[in-house]
C-alpha cells in the first residue's frame, strides 16, 4: 500500500508541474524567436553590385517588419528596436516599452479571424488552411488546460479518499490533457510549415525564401529559434503523461492490495468455519466457538511420546467376614438379648461355682433346673 501512496502523491505533484507549465506555454509569447541582424543586412546589400538589391534592401528595411528582431507566441508578436535603431514602420506604433537600451512593442496575432477579414480573402488555400490551424492551436490548448485542471482536482480529492475509480479517472483525464497539449504544438507546426513553404505573401518567411537574388542579405542574417514558451509545452507534455502513469500504477498497486486482503478475509472466514464447534451451531455465526488447533510440530522437532502412566490395581475389596451366631451357654436360647433374670436364680458360673442370677419371668426359676 505505501508503494501505490508514493505514486499517488508523485502524480499529484507531476500533474501541477504540468499544469502549470502548459499554462505559462499558453500565456507567453516565446514560441519562436526571430533574431535578425540588421546592420549586417544593409552592408550586405551595399556590397552588392546589383543595384535593384540594393535599393530594395535598404526602402523595405526601413517599412518592413521582417527586418526586426521579433519573437512570436499565441497571442501576439513582439519586436525589438535598439534606442539607435529607426525604422519608418515603427513610428505608427503608439505604446512601447523600454528596457536594457531596447524599445519592446506587441502586436495582437491577427491570424485568427473569427470574422474574415476582406483584404485576406484573395490570399489563397493556404491561408485560409492557416486560419483554421491556429484556431484548432486555440482550441486544443484550451481543452488540455480543461482537462488536466480537472485531473489535479479529482487526483487531489484522492489523497483524502483514495478510491481506484478516482486514481484511473484521473490517469486517463492527464493522458487527454497531454494528448490536447501535443497536438497544439502539432497545429503550430502544420502553419509554421505553410508559412515557410507555401504562403507566398510579404511578412511570411517564404516571400523572402522564394526570391534568394532580392533577400538573400535577409535571409543570411536571420536565425529562427525556437522559444521558451514551445519547451514548456513540451515539458508540460512529458509530465502529464508520467503524472498518468503513476496514477494508473498506484490505482494498479492499491487494487491488487485490496484484493489480497479480501482474499485474506475470505481464507480466515473459512478457517473459522472449519474450526468451528459443531455443538454450537444452534446460536448462529454470533456465538461461533473456536476449537483449538495444534500446529504440527516438524519432524525434527518431535520427540519420542512419553510412555503413559500404569494405572494402579484396584485394591481389592474387602470381603465382610461373618459374625459367627452365639452358641448358647445355658438353657435359654441363642438369639436375641438374653431374657431378664431374677435376683434369686442361680447358675453354674463358668469359672466354677454358683452364681445367682435373675430368673426368667417366663421360665421362672432356672437355677432350680440346673
């Protein structure tokens, strides 16, 4: 059980991570990074002997965005100017913010459109295609917010009350989470790839890709990079799949320990039902008597059994010697008392000699008949 509380615990903590780095993905704006360099670009292009590259570098650096360092995210694009840095284009913005000798201007993200704009009905299927990657990005990115905001309440609410049921629910609301998340990067990417390869516009990377002999001083003085923003999402990602699998381990280990000890339960119930006392099943399960078991004791243990205790003979029983019956020693009969005797009868005694002795009411005088 302390196994499937370690995972339980460890997924709750793994599944905050990931909400929260998923959600500063979300908020920030630094999915790519777009350094460029744009004095190198302007030198560049002065070296060239090609006058139309010329001209065309330092009029479009001056208007065009594409020439300024940038980073991009959801929400917006933001740009960078040095203090000594001036462009034309820059000046139409009212709001900026200073900081470490740069100016730092966002811009909304426009590409969206929940209401189409007419200027960007003649940009082709692959803007239109565009459109609806970014709104999926949204839309995705909401759900796996939903869906592992969810997973940490429910996963929480298990450390209270740990229930199998609420552990899986949980593994599979991180899984959906993690899911959303990877395929919110999935869509950037689908319309990073139809900015760079198919979207043939001015401010799109393949405008200055498609034409090496104009923007070839650009396109050798600008590094793309990812952001910190797209490795939190992946990161958010990874977590929200591991905080799942512990759940599903813990939800796993706490189960098979509930069952060994249903099993346990159901062994002793029976342990108890075979010792029990056959006198006793007229009172029902409540007054069940248990019988005491002898464990068996191993063979190397046993020791030779004690001879048992002679009983002793029976003594025998005394046989009633019987009293022999009086023999008369006069005249009167032997049984029972002696009859009363006169003071004036006289016997023979025994130790010679007459003796006088009370006569015989009945026989009157027996010395007479001696």
């Amino acid at each position: 059980m302390a196994a499937g509380v370690i995972a339980h615990v460890l997924g709750v903590l793994l599944t905050c991570i990931a909400l929260g780095a998923i959600a500063f993905s979300f908020a920030t704006n630094s999915w790519q990074t777009v350094m460029v360099n744009r004095l190198d670009v302007i030198l560049e292009a002065l070296t060239s002997t090609n006058a139309i590259v010329q001209q065309t570098i330092i009029n479009e650096s001056a208007i065009d965005p594409a020439f300024t360092s940038r980073t991009r995210g959801l929400w917006a694009t933001c740009y960078y100017f040095a203090a000594d840095n001036d462009t034309i284009w820059q000046y139409h913005i009212s709001t900026y913010t200073f900081s470490d000798g740069m100016y730092t201007n966002c811009i909304a993200e426009d590409g969206y459109q929940l209401t189409r704009e007419p200027s960007t009905i003649g940009y082709g299927s692959a803007y239109d295609t565009r459109i609806q990657l970014m709104r999926c990005h949204f839309a995705f990115y909401v759900a796996a917010l939903f869906l592992i905001v969810l997973a940490g309440v429910i996963s929480a609410f298990g450390c209270c009350c740990i229930q199998v049921k609420l552990l899986e629910l949980a593994g599979c609301l991180n899984f959906g989470g993690a899911f959303f998340a990877a395929g919110t990067i999935a869509f950037w990417h689908g319309y990073q790839y139809l900015e760079f390869q198919q979207i043939d516009i001015p401010g799109f990377y393949y405008y200055y890709l498609s034409r090496p002999t104009l923007y070839s001083a650009l396109t050798d003085n600008w590094s793309i990079q990812l952001g910190y923003s797209y490795i939190l999402g992946w990161v958010g990602v990874g977590l929200g799949l591991i905080g799942g699998i512990l759940f599903f381990a813990a939800s796993s280990h706490i189960y098979a320990k509930k069952l060994e000890l249903e099993k346990n339960k159901l062994a002793t119930e029976d342990e108890v039902k075979a010792r029990r006392n056959p006198a006793y099943d007229r009172f029902g399960d409540d007054d069940i008597k248990i019988l005491p078991v002898e464990e068996p004791v191993p063979e190397e243990f046993e020791s030779e059994p004690e001879p048992e205790d002679e009983e002793p003979e029976a003594e025998p029983v005394p046989v009633p010697v019987p009293v022999p019956v009086p023999v008369p020693m006069y005249g009167y009969p032997g049984y029972g008392p002696p009859p009363p005797m006169y003071p004036d009868s006289t016997m023979m005694s025994p130790y010679g000699g007459f003796e006088s002795f009370p006569s015989y009411p009945m026989y009157g005088d027996m010395g007479s008949r001696l």
